[in-house]
C-alpha cells in the first residue's frame, strides 16, 4: 500500500543517521532523497509538507513524519523494538534520551570554530567516558543479558551502538575501561 | 504499594514545568522535593538516583525516571493521554516535539542577560507567530475537532496550550490572528483538571525570577553564561 518508507534529508548523517540505523536493525528498505539545493528545500515548504519548516521528513505508512524523536518513536513501535509493556519502553526512552544528548554534543562538532573543536572534543570524551557509557556498562553488568532492557533486541540497543561507533571515530580508545561495551 | 508520583526539581519551572501541567491534566496528585543546595544535590547523586547525574527525576511507579521526555511519554500513556494507536501516538509526538522546541527558545530565558534577553524575546514572538502557531492553527482547521488528536484530549493538547501561555507571557497579543487556537486555549483552559491548575494555589510555578536563576546557579555549579540560541 504505501511502499518503502522515503527519507528527505541531506546527504549525511545528521539528525537522519539515527532513523536509518533503526530501519536498518528492523530490516526495513528505504528510499532517501537528498537535499543538494535551495530551491529543493523551498519547493518542500511551499508544498507544505514540512510541518514545521524543518527536516528530517520520513513519508512512512500515509504520513509525512517530522521531528526526529516522533518518526524514531513510530518506527520503534511499529517494529516491535520498543519492549513489551509500559515499563520496558519508559527503560528504552530513558536510555536513548541519555545517549541523544551524548550524539548531540557530536551532531554539533563539525559546527564548532576551529579554536573550539579541541575544547570541545574533550567534552565530548568527557561526557562519554564519566556519565554515559557507566551508566550502560552497569547496566549489562548487573543484569548479565546480551541486551538493555528485557533480555531482547530493541531500539535503545541500537541507539548505544551507533553512539559507540560515533564516539570510537573521534576517541578511538574510548572503551577502553568499559569491557561488557567492548562485547556490543 | 507506589504512592504519589514524586517529583524533584528546583522551585520553579524550567524542564519539570511540562511533568506538572500533565500529571495535574491527568489528575494525578503528585509531590514535590525543591532542591535549594548544593549538598541536597550531591545527596542525591551519591545515592545513585540520577542515572546520567541530572535532574528532572520523578519517582513514580517503583521507578527514579529521568530525561523529561521519557517520564512525560510514561505519564500519558499511563493516563491515556497518548492517543488509542500507534498512528495517533506518532502525530502527537511530533505535535509535542514542535511545542517542545518552542518552549526551548523560553527554557534559558531567564539566564540571559538583559541585552541578550530583549533579542530572545523577539525571537520566541518570531517563532511562535510564524512557524509553530501557523501549524497548529492549520490542524485544528483542517479537522474541525475540538482537540488535536483524535478528537481525544491528550499530551499533546495540554503541552499546545502551556506553550501559548508561555508565549502570551513575554507578549500578550500572540495569538492574534490565530482564531482557532484562541478558541482551542479558552477549551482546554476550561477542562476541569486544568481550570483547577491554572487557579492560584496550585503546583503550577511562576515565570522564572532571580531567586530562581541564583538557584540553579547555586546548586548546578552551572549556566553562568548562557548565550541565546
């Protein structure tokens, strides 16, 4: 009925990355188009399928999705990688808030002057090393499973992999203290 | 077994605000604990109650919840203010994520110096008559419906409405030119949960002052330069 889900971003990562990484852990094929002009992006406004001026824009299943969190969320739901009752999913939202405010502070690297960067990657390492991946290593410690929450593959799972590669490309040995998130 | 959803935060608005407006929505009664030093903070960090080190945290249900979108995604689905499907769910997060944004142009506010703060203000006036007001308008518009989803009160309704009056705070005319989100505050406000919230002495903060800023200052050891977004 409504075909492959159809993502309208730039060609990077961005605020898209995330929702590929997911699509692709459910094995869901999508389309991308790639926003290389100006008048592309205009064209999108004035058609009004920006509902708020601002991509990411997935078309999945009749609707027009923006604001990442939302299509993030859907797409979770939809494929079965949001736990299975009430709990479960407030664990996932809890961890892939957590790791989105990390992928932040790197979403936001490339943007800094170049007198920053440095200052900035030390943030960054900082973050990472005293106040997110403990917390996940704990996680996995403590309840020994191969996954975050509820013994089963779901979405704050990808979101910490994807977070870890990010980070690994700036601070290769990042993991360096954190075994049980060497074995991820 | 889990008693009153408990809330700690400091005294006043900032992220918490949103955790309020929709357990009062909900009809949730709720407690408080402000942090107003430093060593309270560190008490709470010591004893492992903060999973990345921050607040918002809302003990609720046996669990110490944080990141605001994760506990205010648990209360509406626990109150069945969160659409009846998961389509109905997708168009109220993104409704939230729009009002989210708006209401983060207001977050930091408060710390701004006054110079920064008479731009900011234009900025928020800017952003909320041009981008988000027009999309709201246009939803209730385009279905004729008293509320935004489903033709349900939900999240996504009370978070629309907090963001007006925050709006309408820093210029009170702004929603001029918008007839259908007049008509939609002066519904909701009248929702009894709410019309309750809005009365004075509920549990709903005033606009952030100095005492508050001084606060978070104090106990954060944070946010001593803030520059507007």
């Amino acid at each position: 009925m409504s075909g492959k889900p159809r993502l309208t971003y730039c060609n990077g990562r961005g605020r898209m990355e995330p929702v590929r990484w997911l699509l692709a852990a459910a094995g869901v094929e999508f389309e991308e188009i790639f926003l290389e002009t100006r008048e592309q992006y205009e064209k999108l406004i004035k058609d009004g399928v920006l509902m708020f001026q601002q991509v990411p824009l997935v078309e999945i299943d009749g609707m027009k999705m923006v604001q990442t969190r939302a299509i993030l969320s859907y797409i979770a739901g939809k494929y079965n990688l949001y736990g299975k009752d009430l709990k479960e999913r407030a664990l996932i939202d809890m961890y892939v808030e957590g790791i989105t405010d990390l992928m932040q502070m790197i979403l936001m690297f490339p943007f800094s002057p170049p007198e920053a960067k440095e200052k900035n990657l030390d943030s960054i390492k900082e973050r990472a090393t005293n106040r997110y991946f403990p917390v996940f290593e704990k996680v996995l410690k403590q309840h020994g499973q191969e996954f975050l929450v509820g013994n089963k593959f779901s979405w704050a799972d990808v979101q910490l992999i994807e977070a870890i590669l990010a980070v690994e490309e700036k601070i290769p040995a990042v993991l360096s203290e954190f075994p049980q998130l060497q074995v991820i | 077994m889990a008693g009153k959803p408990k809330l700690y935060y400091f005294d006043g608005r900032g992220k918490m605000e949103s955790v309020r407006w929709l357990l009062a929505a909900a009809g949730a009664e709720f407690e408080e604990e402000f942090l107003e030093t430093r060593e309270q903070y560190e008490k709470l960090l010591q004893g492992g109650s903060l999973l990345f080190q921050q607040v918002p945290m809302v003990e609720i249900d046996g669990m110490k919840m944080v990141q605001t979108r994760a506990i205010l995604s648990y209360i509406a689905a626990k109150y069945n203010l969160y659409g009846k499907d998961l389509k109905e769910r997708a168009l109220i997060d993104m409704y939230v994520g729009g009002t989210d944004d708006l209401m983060g142009f207001i977050l930091m506010f408060p710390f701004l110096s006054a110079e920064d703060k008479e731009k900011q203000r234009a900025v928020i006036v800017q952003k909320a008559t041009s981008r988000y007001f027009p999309a709201y308008e246009k939803v209730l518009k385009d279905h004729g419906q008293d509320f935004l989803v489903g033709n349900s009160f939900s999240w996504a309704d009370v978070h629309l409405l907090e963001a007006i009056l925050m709006v309408e705070e820093k210029k009170s005319d702004a929603l001029s030119g918008f007839p259908q989100l007049q008509a939609f505050k002066a519904r909701i406000s009248s929702i009894p949960t709410i019309k309750k919230f809005l009365e004075p002495g509920s549990q709903r903060k005033p606009v952030p002052d100095d005492k508050y800023v001084e606060t978070v200052r104090r106990v954060l050891r944070m946010y001593y330069d803030v520059k507007a977004n």
